[in-house]
C-alpha cells in the first residue's frame, strides 16, 4: 500500500465536516491510499457517532468548528467509548483559541487547509504504530492517554521558536522564563552532576547557552511527560523517581559514546530520555500487565521487557513508541524508542544501537533499576557490541558512566 501503510487491509477512516464540499475534497485527497470501501463521510457529530457504532474505525478526522456538537466535543466522547481510534483536529488559524479545548483528547492537530502529504504521512505513522501494537487490551488502554495541558504546548511553542527565529536561545529563554516551575526544574537538572556546570547558575538564559537549544528542547519535553503522566500513576506500582533517574542516565550516557553525528547524538539523546515512557503508561491505564510482567521476570530471571512479550505479546517500549508516534515526535526517534531493547543485525553504531547500549549501560551501573536486574556483564553480547565498535569502549562505558553516578548521588547527598 502506499504512503507508508504497512497493513494489507486498508484503513478505515472517518471524516467529519459540516461542509460537504470539504469532505468531499479529503476523501478526493486521502482515496489513493485507502480505496472508496475505507472512507467514511459524516456531516455531524451525531451522523460521526453512528458509523462509529456501525464500523471498525482506525482514524478519525474531524473539523473544530460545527454546528450542535464541535470537535473537541465529539473526540471527548469517542475517546470515552472508542478509546483505540486515533483521533485527529482539523482546525483553521481563526479556531486555535476555541480548538484548545482539544488539547486533552486530540493525538494530533491539523491546520486547515492541509498538504495531502502531510495528511497522509500523520496517518500512515499513527496507523502503522497502532498495528505494531497486537493486544487489543493494551491498545484500548493506551488509547485514553493524551498529554494533557500544558504538556506537550511548551516543547511544541520552542519548537515553533526554533523555526522561526535566528535568536533560538534568547526566543527559548523568553518561552521557558513564562513556566516558572519548568525553569526551577531545568536548573535544577542543568546545575547537577549530570551536566557538570563549572559553577551553579541560577540563569535560565546561562542553561541554555551552556546545555544547547535542543537538549533544553528534550528536557523540556520530557519533564512535560512525567510531570502530567506521573502523579497519575498509582502509588507503588511504578517509582517514579527512580524511573525519571534512569532515563536521564541513560540520555547522559549518549553523550560519551564515540563516533556519533551530531543529529544522530541529540536523536539518541531524545529517545533515551524518553524511552522508558510505556512504563509510565502501563503503570497508569493497564497495571495488571506491568504486576504479573515484573512478577514473571522475577520468577524466571528473565528481563522485565521478555517477560512483558511473553505474557502479553506487547512492551512498554512498543507502547512508549505508539504513544510517541500519535504525538507526532520524528519517526526515528519512535523507532529507537520501540526498539530500545533489540540489538539490530548492523555494523555501524547508528540511533538504535547508540540508545539500545546506553540503556544497557545505564542498567549495569544502577544499583536500583525498575523491575529484577537481568542485566549483567556476562549476558551482554560480545559479538554485537564488536559489530558496533563498541567492544573494547565498553568497559571503559561502564567505568565513566559509574563515576558519573557516584557524583549525582554525591551532589545530591
């Protein structure tokens, strides 16, 4: 299938407009990559509501601004009863105020009008990472989670930044300095051990210039992520300290591999701050499936993420991955993200493998890890780590990343 679609049958999408004209234009747009069979057409909430009742819908799109019942109102109520259905805003520049109501039950935002490539891709990623996902259990209670104000609005306006002014630091800075709590939280990370400042700042603008746009840009995401997500999670299933920590880890311990361009660094560095999310989320809408995951890794002496296959055919980092991919982050940060515990057949050290032995890295040194320790020296791959060039860095890895923790716990005393 074109475009992307990885499934052999085609997707089913539903389109909601009040406009005939428009609808027929989307369907016009999207027919190439789904066939007439897979489009439906609904001029209302109502009218939405009933083909959802009537059929399999994978994706649903559907305008801001209708008469009776909006958008955001209708993807409320589909999120509700239709939780595995990616829902997608289409919204014109003169509806951003009333389309923020959409902000906790839209996965992605549209601007009307939109390119057909762009529409389709949105599509294609959301649809292909929901397939990925083969518990209906699991993709029913990934479904409801959506990053709920003000997260993901802050990355998303330093992004807007980023693109569109050649002052990025200072435009960042004016971003942050309106998020109190975000500055406190990123000079507290930018003045640990992690990032080895040669003295404290208490200045944003001084973070930035030092740390870099876009490692301000990951952080700012993914203290987003944990700072909404988090205090939903119920209290024992998951430490969700102890879960931030590993994470930042095993980004930092990006930092000290050789070799890596520079894109592909802050690539790595991003899916490895964000790669244990599906943690998070099982922790939160399936905890059945995280108890009996750690209960059977326990028993069996086997990693958490084989225990999770075996019981339930799905991980965390499958999950972490889907919830990524609907949100829009660059495929090839979802990949690492989703693969994060594969050592890929490769002879080079590229974005999966960079995150894949920062993670293992990360496991050895910590002494408190999430789920039993299956990690050890003698069970990592010797053979994988030459392939990568990685063999004889390794154990000189291990060594500067356990000084590295020392220090944090260190500082932090």
């Amino acid at each position: 299938m074109a475009d992307g679609f990885a499934s052999s049958s085609p997707i089913q999408l539903l389109l909601v407009d009040d406009e005939p004209r428009v609808l027929q234009g989307l369907r016009r747009m999207l027919y190439s990559i789904t066939g007439p069979s897979a489009i439906h057409l609904a001029e209302s909430g109502d009218q939405a509501l009933e083909i959802l009742r009537a059929h399999p819908i994978d994706v649903i799109i559907s305008d801001m601004r209708m008469p009776e019942m909006d958008g955001a109102t209708l993807l409320g109520i589909v999120q509700r009863e239709y939780p595995e259905v990616v829902r997608i805003i289409l919204s014109g520049f003169s509806e951003r105020e009333a389309a923020h109501r959409a902000v906790p039950v839209a996965h992605q935002f549209m601007s009307k009008p939109c390119e057909p490539a762009v529409l389709r891709e949105t599509i294609a990623r959301a649809t292909n990472l929901r397939r990925r996902i083969v518990s209906e259990e699991i993709r029913a209670a990934v479904g409801p989670l959506t990053v709920l104000p003000p997260a993901p609005q802050l990355y998303h306006e330093i992004n807007r930044v980023l693109l569109s002014t050649e002052l990025s630091a200072d435009a960042v800075a004016d971003v942050l300095e309106r998020d109190p709590g975000m500055c406190a939280k990123i000079l507290q990370i930018a003045n640990s051990a992690f990032f080895g400042l040669a003295q404290h700042t208490a200045s944003v603008r001084h973070a930035i210039n030092y740390l870099g746009t876009d490692t301000i840009r990951s952080l700012v995401l993914t203290l987003e992520v944990f700072g909404n997500l988090g205090p939903a999670a119920p209290a024992g299933k998951l430490s969700i300290p102890l879960l931030q920590e590993h994470c930042l880890f095993t980004a930092n311990i990006v930092r000290l591999l050789p070799g890596l361009e520079h894109r592909v660094r802050e690539d790595a560095y991003t899916a490895a701050l964000l790669h244990d999310i599906g943690l998070l989320v099982l922790a939160i809408s399936a905890p059945h499936h995280l108890e009996t995951s750690m209960a059977y890794a326990k028993e069996h002496g086997v990693a958490l993420w084989t225990a999770e296959e075996t019981l339930h055919g799905v991980t965390h980092a499958e999950v972490g991955a889907y919830l990524l991919g609907i949100w829009g982050l660059p495929l090839p940060i979802v990949d690492a993200v989703a693969r994060h515990h594969h050592e890929d057949a490769i002879d080079r050290l590229d974005l999966n493998a960079a995150v894949h032995v920062a993670d293992l890295t990360a496991q050895l040194v910590q002494t408190e890890c999430i789920g039993p320790r299956a990690i050890t020296e003698n069970r990592i791959d010797q053979g994988w780590l030459a392939s990568v060039g990685l063999l004889e860095e390794f154990p000189r890895l291990v060594d500067a990343a356990r000084d590295w923790l020392d220090a944090l716990h260190d500082d932090a005393a």
